[in-house]
C-alpha cells in the first residue's frame, strides 16, 4: 500500500474536491491543526482498507463510518481517520493529530511502547497495526469521544472541540488501549464499568476523590453503568478505587492483569458474570494476577470488594 501513495497523492484534489476548507485569516482553533501531523487522504476503494463492519468490535458511534471510503492516515501509519467527505480536510487532520499526540503517553502509563501494544492487541482486530478514527456526528460536541476495540469516534467539527480535547482523547485511547489488552474477541467488555472509567481517569489525569472521603461512595458496587448512581463525582471515586490497586502493584501489574482477562477470555470456560455482576474472566484474572493491598498482604477480588472502605481508611 506504501507504494500506492505517491499515484494516491496524485488523486487528493479529486477525493476532496467538495470539501475543501476555506483559508482562515483569523487566529482560531483550526490554524493549529492545518499543518499538524503529516499524512496523506486514500480511497478505500483503492487501497482495500475498508473501515471494519464486524460488529463485535465497534461502539455504536463508529458504525457511521462503515460505509465511508473516505481516510486521511498519518505518516507514521499509525493513526488512521475515516469520515464523511462532508466534513473539511481539517477536522480529518485534527483527529489524526490528537490520536498522534496522545497515543505514547496514554501508552507509557501502561508501560508499554507502541510495538509492544500492538503484540499485545488481540489477533481478532481488523487493523492491529492502527488507531482508527471515525469522524461522526453521532457523538455530540460535549462527549466528543468514545472508544472501542477498532476505533475512537470522533466528533467531527473541531472548531466546536472543547477546551480539554486532549484530556478527553486520553481517556479515550485509554479505554481504547484497556480493551486491545483484556479483551479477545468477547462481543462485551470484561472489565468493571468501576474499573474502566477509573483507570481511564486516571490515565488521563482528571480529579480523584480525597482518599479521606471514600465513604461517600462505594465504587466497587458500580460493576456495569446500570448499577452506577446519578452522581458525576462517583468518577471521582472510580478513581480512587483503581488508583488504590495501582499504587499498591505499580502500573505494569495492572497491564497485566489487562493481558490476563484476554488470555481468559481467549482460552474459553470463563463466561457470564458472577452474582454482583463482574465477569468472571475479571475475577479469575484478578485472583491470578498476585495482588497485594497497600501492606503487600495478598489481595483477592472477594477481600477488596468486602474490605474497600477498611483498607482505604488505613492505606493513607
Ligand atoms: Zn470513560
């Protein structure tokens, strides 16, 4: 495909004729991202690099892209972004941009180099080799962005961006990253909505509870969004419960246990969900992984659920 892209460069006039964005005179968001990562618009048609359409692993979000031939895709071959030839070459290159800019460092906080994640992705993905982006207006400026195992959908306009668009592509590419490592190829995630929303908060750096007021909330309860409350500073909270195992195991233990889910999930005889509603391929991995609480005592998924509020108030 490499070779392609010198005939391919030939054909961008023609793919984008349409969708041009007109030249800014101002100073607004889009001049930073006209001349960010470099890279180059391609025709699925041409090149064969459809946007998946397996559906086990793509949010909804992402489906709009399937139809789309349309791709801009970043130099380093990394980062790919489909979308409508409606929206403007920018919002394509912003997208590229934000996934470039923030992909190592989401990666390093699991202590893992780019080659090694994609070893580490399961086989099942269409493009182990690629962040795929998906620009749709499905998700809303505010959300901006979800992620699943194939893609991060993207809010296409970026004039409308908010104002911490990288701190919300971090927890996005987290998740991102936590399902490349813990899932194989369930049609669910396996890991605790707790978990997920906690390590991802983490990663990308938003606030974390007090550990002083970690009776306000019982995080560990929350195992899928149906069973989480109303209050937005339960994220908070999400927080302070993962980053409590973290701190305890350091953050490779938690890439672990990632890898751990997906050699569960992979090897079979480990589906459904215990009665409070974790997967059991999280359990199993939990209770194999060798945790330890904050005094290097032993720490099985059963003693953290039932003892959380015990240890949290002698941890700090
Ligand atoms: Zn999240």
């Amino acid at each position: 495909m490499r070779a392609c892209k010198g005939a391919l460069l030939a054909l961008i006039p023609v793919i984008l004729a349409g969708c041009k964005v007109s030249v800014s005179s101002g100073h607004d968001h889009s001049d930073d991202y006209s001349h960010s990562t470099p890279g180059f618009f391609f025709d699925a048609r041409d090149t064969g690099d459809h946007f998946p359409d397996s559906d086990w692993d793509l949010d909804t979000h992402a489906e709009a892209c399937i139809d789309e031939p349309l791709y801009f895709e970043s130099d380093s071959g990394r980062v790919r972004v489909y979308g409508s030839p409606a929206y403007s070459e920018t919002d394509f290159r912003a997208a590229a941009t934000e996934l470039e800019r923030h992909i190592d460092g989401v990666l390093g906080h699991y202590q893992l180099r780019w080659q090694e994640f994609v070893e580490d992705r399961s086989a099942a993905v269409p493009y182990p080799h690629q962040i795929l982006g998906c620009l749709t207006e499905s998700v809303l400026p505010d959300d901006f962005a979800e992620a699943s195992v194939s893609a991060v959908s993207i809010s296409p306009h970026h004039r409308q961006w908010p104002y911490k668009t990288g701190q919300i592509i971090s927890h996005q590419l987290s998740h991102f990253v936590q399902e490349n490592l813990s899932r194989y190829d369930a049609r669910h995630p396996l890991l605790p909505y707790w978990f997920a929303e906690g390590q991802a908060a983490v990663v990308a750096g938003e606030p974390m509870a007090s550990p002083y007021q970690h009776y306000d909330y019982d995080p560990l309860d929350d195992a899928t969004l149906l069973d989480a409350g109303p209050a937005d500073y339960r994220f908070e909270h999400y927080a302070l419960a993962y980053r409590y195992l973290e701190d305890a195991n350091g953050a490779l233990a938690m890439t672990i246990l990632l890898d751990l889910i997906q050699l569960i999930d992979w090897e079979d005889g480990f589906e459904g969900h215990t009665d409070t509603g974790e997967t059991w391929a999280f359990v199993e991995a939990f209770n194999a992984a060798g945790l330890v609480d904050h005094r290097n005592q032993a720490l099985t998924w059963q003693r953290y659920k039932t003892d959380y509020h015990y240890l949290l108030s002698h941890s700090y």
